[in-house]
C-alpha cells in the first residue's frame, strides 16, 4: 500500500509594479551613461577640430585664487593650451616660469585665470627683496676684463682682487672678497633661460654685507679692482696671499760664496 504525501509548494510571487519599477530605473541608467559618452564624444570632437583650426599656445593658469602677495610656487599653477589669437601679449609661459619663482604677487589672481607680468610685483620691490638679511647691493664699474668678456651673468659667483700701490714694489695685487654673488648685470637681474651670448654693459651689482661694500670702496678709491669667475657650488675660501711683480720675476742665482781663510804668519795676519 503506497501513501502519496502532498505538500503544498507555494514560490513568493514578486510585485509587477516593483519589477518594472526596476527595470525603468536600469534603464534610465544606461541611457544617462549613454549620454554622458555621447556629450564627451561631442566636445572631444569639437576640441579636436578647434585645435586643428587654431594655433595653440602653452600659458600657465593658476589652480585656485591667489592673493595679493603670494609668492610664486611651481604647484600653485598649471599648465593650458589656449587659441593663440585669445593669448594675453603679457602671458608668462612654462619656460619663464623659472625665472619668476619666488617672485610675489602684486594683484590678486582667478583660479583659471592665466598669470599675467602685470601680476607681479614691480621689479624695484622684488630685486630689494632678493638680498638676503643683513647684506647690501653694491653696484660698481665694469670694463671688459672685468665682465669676462660680457659673460658674466646674474646668480654668478665671483672673487674679487685688489690691486693698489706699494712704495717698495710699485703696485701690489691681493684678494679683497672672495664667493661674491652677482645680483645684476647692468639692468639685468634675471639669469637669461639657455643663453650664452655675451652682452654690452658696464656696471655689476654683487650682494655684499656693509663691511664688505665699505672695502670695495675704499679699494676703489685707492687702486683698481679686477673679477674673477668661479663655481658657485665651490665654497672653500682663498688661500693666495699677496702679490707684486718681484714675485713673479724670475730668481737671479746667487754668486758662489767664498769663505776667507785667514793665515797668521809671525805678528801679521793674510787672507
């Protein structure tokens, strides 16, 4: 005899409205996302077609706003390519970026907003600014010789030799200062970007502390003063000592020395 058990088997039937529901809602996001493919597709297009109508031009922009006084970091400022016939005429690029940094801000600047030279504080406050505290700006004469033959250039470090009378020797040659850095040459206050060209000036400006300018002045007034380039990573001092022209005079060689030898012969003495 078979007994046959039936159970009931009853499956949770899920709502039509909540299925459609959700199927509307999936959708929607894939055509949102369809849309947002399609806009970038449109403004890729768009840009690239502008580029390929425009020269572009590389500025920096500043990421955020900047205040009046912000001194000039590499990370406060992006880079962006804009149509060149939109670019500023005073427009500072990538590759003179270098040579503002540190500089500070004379106007407040929009975040987006290319930075302009206008932006900046004037030339006479920041080359103030660049001295270190303490030290003075002493600007004296130039010749050729002293120039390096035009060569010289602001951020050089150079020593500085004295050559003065002597009553013995006629004129005697000394170190006077030695790792003097250039601030100026001429009106030229910024190292030229990848240049090496000599260039026509006849005054240098050197960063020096008052006791320091004081000597070159006297030395000035008393002889002449002669530069000579060197290495600005190289900080040991001089060690020459003076020098005149009997020091570089080649030595005459002695005369043999005779010794007398002295006879005594009765009450009197020969040599």
């Amino acid at each position: 005899m078979k007994f046959a058990l039936k159970l009931p088997l009853k499956l949770p039937q899920l709502n039509r409205n909540w299925l459609t529901l959700v199927g509307a809602v999936f959708l929607g996001l894939v055509a949102m996302g369809l849309a947002v493919k399609l806009q970038r597709d449109h403004m890729a297009k768009l840009d690239a077609e502008a580029r390929a109508g425009h020269k572009l031009v590389a500025v920096v922009v500043a990421k955020q706003d900047l205040p009046k006084g912000f001194r000039i970091v590499p990370g406060a400022f992006a880079v962006r390519e804009i149509p060149s016939e939109y670019v500023h005429s005073s427009a500072i690029t990538p590759k003179i970026l270098q040579q503002y940094l540190g500089q500070k801000l004379g106007a407040p600047i929009k975040g987006g907003e290319a930075l302009l030279r206008v932006h900046l504080e004037s030339i006479t406050a920041v080359f103030s600014s660049t001295l270190p505290s303490g030290n003075r700006a002493l600007t004296t004469e130039v010749d050729e010789v002293n120039s390096i033959s035009g060569l010289l250039r602001p951020q050089d470090h150079i020593d500085l030799m004295a050559t003065a009378p002597d009553q013995k020797s006629g004129e005697i040659t000394f170190p006077l200062l030695t790792n003097v850095e250039v601030l100026a040459t001429g009106q030229t206050t910024r190292k030229a970007d990848g240049t090496n060209q000599a260039r026509v000036y006849t005054t240098i400006t050197m960063s020096v502390s008052p006791e320091d300018a004081q000597r070159v002045v006297v030395a000035k007034s008393s002889g002449r003063l002669t530069a000579v380039l060197r290495n600005p990573d190289d900080q040991q001092g001089s060690s020459i000592s003076a020098m005149n022209i009997h020091d570089l005079l080649p030595k005459k060689p002695q005369a043999p020395h005779h010794v007398a030898v002295q006879y005594i012969i009765g009450g009197g003495s020969r040599s």
